[in-house]
C-alpha cells in the first residue's frame, strides 16, 4: 500500500512526528535518511511578528532537505494562519501542516494546538481560510478531544475531509491526557469509519510490530512516530522494511550507529554553532545513551563537555568502545 497526500505518493508508512525542540533540520534530514516518509519541521507560530528570532529563523531552515517538505504551522486566528501558511509555501514548503494536536500551556492558553478541538466551528473556519490560501497539500495534527468525556476526534476528521483536507494524523490523548497515561486508538478507528482520507495513527508507537498492530487495529494508512525516534533515527528502516516485507531488517551493527551518531553531531555544530550546538546535543546524546548498557559512565562524560571537539571526542571514544565489544 502506498501512502499518498495529495500528489505526493511517499516511499513508506512510517513518519517522523514533528516535535519542537527535537525535529531540526540535521534530526530530520537524518530521519530521512532512514526512510521517514516525512518529516515536519518543528511548530511555527503563525504570528509572523515572531518569526525574525534566531530561533523562529533556524525553524523556517530547510535549506537541502528533500520534496516533500512540510512546515506545522499553530495558531487561532484564520487570517493569520492563511497568510503564514501562504508565505510558508512561497519560502518553499510542500506541505502545511496544521497543529491543533500541542497541548502546552505556552501555546493553549492563546486558544491555539489541541484548545481549538472544543471549537469545532473554528476548526471550519481555520481549515477553510488556509485551504482557500495555498495550492499545496493541507494536513492536519490532532489530539483524539478536549477529554475523556469529548473526544470528537472522529468528527473533526469528517469535517476536516469535507474542507478538503490532504491527510490527518492522531495523537491517541486527549488534551487533558497531556502525554500520562497510555494511548488508545480506539477513536482512530472510529474516525476511520467516518473518512477515506489518509489516516495517520500516532501515539506510543516504538517498534515495527506495534507499528504493524496498530495499523491493523486503526485501518490507518501510515504511522507517525515521535519519542522512539529519539536517539534512534533508524528506527524508520527497522518500522518501513517490516512492514513493506513482514521480515525484520537485520539490526544496525554498533559501528554503523556510531558513524551515525558521529555524524550528527557534526551535523549539529554546523546547524547551531559552537555554543548553542553543543548544548542540542547534550539532548541527543543522552538519548543516544539509552542505547547502551555501559552508559553510565559514559553519560557524564558527554555532558560535562563544554565544548564541540571535546564533546565530539568523547563521544568518539564512549561510543566507539561499545562498538568494540560488539566486534570483539
Ligand atoms: C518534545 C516534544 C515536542 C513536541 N512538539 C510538537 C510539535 O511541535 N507539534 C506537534 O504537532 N506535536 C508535537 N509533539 C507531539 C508529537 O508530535 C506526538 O504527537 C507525541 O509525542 C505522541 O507520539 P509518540 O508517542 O510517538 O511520541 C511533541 C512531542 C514531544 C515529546
């Protein structure tokens, strides 16, 4: 089966979950590089007035990432989210994407990501302005309702395929569920039964056999995977081969992840520079480490180091001694 939005046919089932803080442009390039249909880059608030801080700017980079790219745009304001997006598609992207999915204060409390599921009228409105504003695909990111009590995921689902809609992706939580608890994907499948759109299951998904239950269980088309693809970004190889052959991809070998990890570090120091690079890194690194068994010496080592070419050192050092052992 080929997972298609829009005009886009993608080369898998299995997307990168866009995530701020996480979902830069080296984590997304190198997701990529492992098979991830899609990545999107990390929320961009609609409020252009926002959008000349280094941060917002590092945000709108997507400088060599492969077609489809796809920009998340959060906001409540239809004008406003019609002409970000609008701009969004002039500076390049493929893809819009709509966050009515982010349950943070930060972002809620101005009735924005998954506040705007209690106002269904709104999501019309919303979904009709951007619509009437780009030629591209328009998809859409959500939360399964407000509360257990609201979870009007399924008929968001129907009007958004009504506005015309390229795909949705559902978070199995609801707002109030922030990220406790598990996910359920019952009201996938109810939303599948009200829409032929393409579905995008998402929710608790770290591995290619519940990638594959869940796809079973939903009738999804493809599935988004957000904190499992931290500090394993080859998880995408591992979900799409799985699922394209029902055969396990043989594992990476240590030495291959190392390189990886390696290589995005580099790839880090370049995005951010010296001082803010390392600091992402940290991140990744400890994420990374989960990997490992024998990480627990290595973990202070890496994040003590406060600067890149030692940083890059030890990691050199700790990661390639695990390699070792395995070729040992
Ligand atoms: C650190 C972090 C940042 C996130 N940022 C965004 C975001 O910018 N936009 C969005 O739609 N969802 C965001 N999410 C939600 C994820 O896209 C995803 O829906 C959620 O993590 C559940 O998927 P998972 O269980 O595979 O992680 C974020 C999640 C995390 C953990």
């Amino acid at each position: 089966m080929t997972l298609r939005i829009g005009h886009y046919a993608l080369a898998g089932r299995a997307l990168l979950a866009p995530m701020a803080g996480v979902t830069d442009r080296p984590f997304r390039q190198l997701c990529r590089r492992f098979g991830a249909a899609l990545a999107p880059a990390e929320m961009l608030s609609a409020d252009q007035r926002l959008w000349n801080t280094g941060k917002s700017q590092r945000r709108m980079d997507h400088d060599g990432e492969p077609e489809p790219r796809v920009v998340q745009l959060v906001g409540s304001e239809p004008q406003e989210l019609a002409d970000a997006a609008r701009v969004n598609v002039d500076l390049g992207a493929h893809i819009i994407d709509i966050n009515m999915g982010c349950p943070a204060k930060k972002v809620c409390h101005r009735h924005c990501g998954s506040a705007l599921l209690a106002d269904e009228a709104l999501v019309e409105r919303i979904l009709d302005a951007v619509l009437r504003a780009v030629s591209v695909p328009v998809t859409l990111k959500i939360r399964t309702g407000t509360n257990s009590a609201q979870r009007n995921a399924p008929r968001i689902a129907a009007l958004a395929q009504a506005c015309g809609i390229a795909a949705i992706a559902i978070h199995g939580r609801t707002r109030a569920d922030f990220f406790r608890g598990s996910a359920e994907y019952d009201t996938m499948r109810h939303a599948r039964a009200l829409i032929d759109m393409p579905l995008i299951a998402n929710g608790d998904i770290d591995d290619a056999e519940r990638a594959r239950a869940v796809l079973a269980f939903t009738g999804a088309e493809g599935v988004m995977i957000g904190r499992a693809a931290q500090g394993a970004p080859w998880i995408f190889r591992d979900v799409n081969a799985y699922l394209a052959t029902n055969q396990f991809a043989t594992p990476l070998l240590r030495a291959s992840k190392t390189e990886i990890i390696l290589q995005h570090l580099a790839s880090l120091y370049q995005f951010y520079g010296e001082h803010t690079g390392v600091r992402v890194a940290r991140k990744h690194l400890g994420w990374y480490c989960r990997q490992l068994s024998e990480a627990s010496e290595l973990r202070p080592r890496l994040m003590a180091a406060e600067d890149s070419a030692s940083q890059f050192l030890a990691a050199q050092r700790g990661f390639g001694q695990w390699a070792q052992l395995q070729a040992a």
